[in-house]
C-alpha cells in the first residue's frame, strides 16, 4: 500500500506547516480520542487492503499517518452528505468537527519529535488559485489544527508546480522530488501533507555481520540472493499459528518497527486479508520480552506511488470525487470536488537505521456541474509484513509488504 513521508495534494488548495518539536510529548488518552487512534490505523489497515487487491507492484508502503492527515485538512471543508461520507470512511459519527481536529492536533504533537538520533517532521500547506475565492474560516481552521501554511499562486503559471514540487522535496529531505506534473485547468486547490521520518536503531546490526544469503518467495522458492543483517539482544517477540512477530526499537523508543512473518501455510496477502484493528491490536498486546532474540532481515530500499482515487472510491468515498454530487461548501462558494488523490513513499532499511518520506496529494477541481538458555531465532527470509509505529498513540506511521527486497 503506501510508506513514511506523506504529502497530500488537493488540487484547489495549498498550504504548508512544518512542525519540528524539541519535547517528546506523550499522547493523551481519553475515550473519544482512544477511539480516533484505533480508527486511523483500522482505516490504514483497510486502505493496504483495498490496494493490494489491485496492485500489480511485489513492495508496497503507504502512510496511513499521513493520509488520515491529508482527509482531515480535506474534511474540514466538507458538507452534507459528503461530510457523512469523511466522517463513515474516519470513523468520526458522534465527534463533532472540533473534537476532531482538537484530537488530531493532539496526535500531531505526539508524533513529532527532534531527539537525538529520532526524528519525524510533519508539514502541511495549502495552495490555491489566485483568483479562486477561499473562505477565511477554512483558512484559518486549517492553519490552527493542522499549521498550515497557506499559498495564493497563480495555477495558469507553470512555474507554480515547479514551486510545490520544491516544496515537497525540501520537506521530504530530497527523497520525495516530485507530487505532481502539472495542474489542470480546472484546478483550483492542492492540499498537502508531507512526512519524514530518520531514526537510528536501538540495536545496530553490525555491518560486519550483513552476508549475502537467499530470500525466498512465499511456495519456496529461490527469489535470490540478497543482503541479510543479522542482530541479537532483549526484544519483544511473539509466535502463534498464524504469525511470528519481532519489535525492533528505534533510539529512545519512541518508535519501533514491527516485523510479521506468516505462519501455518498463510500467505502475506491472505494474512493481510484477514487483518483488522483488534488483530492488530491483539498482536502489538502478545508481546514479551526475551533475552535473547536472533533476528536476520534483508535490507531494503524501495519507493512507491499510486494514484489513491479509485480506493478511496471503494472504501466509500465516492461522493467527494463526484462533479455533480461532491460538497465541499465550506472551502468555497464555488463548487469543488476531489479529482485526484496522489499518495508516493520512500523507504531505506540498513544497520544503521531507517529514513522514510511519504506524500499524499488531493487535487480539487472546479466544475460547471516464555525463552529457553539459546536465542530465539528469527528469519524474516519469506515475504514478510512491516509496520513502523509510535509508542504512546500506538499510531501506525508506515505500513507496508517487502515481497522482493533489494538494495541499491
């Protein structure tokens, strides 16, 4: 599905935000927002879903930090019937737009971080036609809840995506270069989110112990040879008949990548399949402690991007793509539906660490209408599922599955 740095474009709105915390501030819970958590990660669970049933591509990674980020800002523009269709495909039905976005602010807080050898970066931004009228209350909904910062440019002009695409290769420190090629005629707003994420391992895996070994595929097979690190300490680990689980902690904790490898003849994709919140949920509460945990990954490198309409159509958001039914009278008096959802991620797994990226683009448009005395050993050598995940929310920040890993 879709990974780490996250931009969201909608093609009538611009607007910008960087936030960079010096605090590491742990999210508060309380029932609604408890509720907001576990949605956003059922929902990113539903989006992997929805895209590996018709993804053609072996890896794949989305955001679904920053694409529940990107609806958001999204949202708060939406009336009528498509609000109701935000509010089903979010899970916000008995939250008011405010309980929203005060919790979402909250979120944002939590995961962004500046720690020594930890890092997260969110930024948001609103860019919009020069002539295009945009109500001052979406505006400023937007940058109090989401920091946004806003653009007026001129769409007509082609140095225009030049400027946004500049924007998203700063706030994607060079890993994301490009969100769109151009703007259309008709488009009017582009809202995006980006994300970056660069951590350090806890553990390091010592270089000196990468060998070149074989990965094989899921009936296996040889995939090929590939570089495999291997690390042992104390880590969280699980086993039942369907999974095995590794938890491997970035520096200070904060962070920590999930490593799921299919058990009893499941394969990745009917695992991933069968997967929800509560399953979800049920593995992240299995973990234990071992002393001894032999881990063996391949390395990897990867980026991915597709165009995210069609699934959110699927997922039941196809009113907001519609011309004639869309509703999005709280951005502008003129009528505006969504036209493209463009989500792209990066990702690089090696001993050192991991730096990700992830952008997520909305265009709108107008319209005239228990361990023994050995390690545990652990060999992620088949397909296996990777989730990167911050502690106090417990919010899935990247998610993704590594079919044929390669690094270059």
């Amino acid at each position: 599905m879709k990974t780490i740095l996250t931009v969201l474009l909608l093609g009538m709105i611009c607007w910008s935000c960087e936030i960079n915390k010096i605090e590491d501030p742990v999210f508060d819970y309380n029932k609604k927002s408890a509720e907001v958590i576990k949605t956003n990660n059922n929902f990113g669970l539903e989006m992997l879903k929805t895209i590996i049933q018709n993804e053609d591509e072996a890896n794949i990674m989305i955001s679904p930090a920053s694409i529940s980020l990107a609806l958001g800002m999204a949202y708060n523009g939406a009336e009528s019937t498509t609000k109701e269709a935000f509010e089903s495909l979010l899970n916000y039905e008995g939250l008011s737009r405010e309980e929203v976005n005060e919790i979402t602010r909250d979120l944002i807080n939590t995961l962004i971080t500046n720690v020594k050898d930890n890092t997260l970066e969110i930024a948001n931004s609103i860019w919009y036609h020069q002539d295009f009228p945009v109500y001052p209350s979406f505006i400023e909904l937007n940058k109090t809840y989401f920091d946004a910062e806003v653009k007026e440019l001129d769409f007509s002009d082609p140095a225009t995506v030049d400027q946004i695409n500049e924007w998203v290769k700063n706030k994607t420190h060079e890993k994301i270069e490009e969100i769109i090629k151009e703007l259309s005629p008709d488009a009017r707003m582009v809202l995006i989110n980006a994300l970056y994420f660069n951590c350090l391992w806890e553990i390091e895996f010592d270089k000196d112990e990468t060998k070149t070994e074989m990965f094989y595929t899921e009936d296996n097979s040889e995939y090929g040879n590939v570089e495999m690190m291997t690390t042992e300490s104390s880590f969280n680990y699980f086993s039942n008949n369907d999974v095995t689980a590794v938890e491997l902690p970035y520096k200070n904790k904060k962070f920590s990548m999930h490593l799921i490898l299919p058990q009893g003849g499941k394969t990745l994709d009917g695992l991933i399949d069968e997967l929800d919140g509560d399953t979800w949920k049920s593995w992240i509460d299995s973990y234990e402690e071992y002393e001894k945990v032999q881990v063996t990954m391949p390395k990897f490198k990867f980026d991915y991007e597709r165009e995210m309409g069609p699934d959110l159509v699927d997922m039941g958001l196809g009113v907001a793509f519609s011309p004639a039914e869309a509703d999005f009278s709280d951005i502008s008096e003129i009528k505006l539906f969504i036209s493209r959802v463009i989500h792209k991620t990066y990702i690089d797994v090696n001993e050192e660490g991991t730096e990700a990226a992830a952008v997520t683009a909305i265009v709108f448009e107008t319209t005239s209408i228990g361990p023994g005395s050995g390690p545990i050993v652990v060999r992620f050598d088949h397909p296996f599922l990777f989730a990167i995940t911050e502690k106090s929310s417990s919010s899935i920040v990247f998610i993704g599955k590594m079919m044929e890993p390669n690094y270059e």
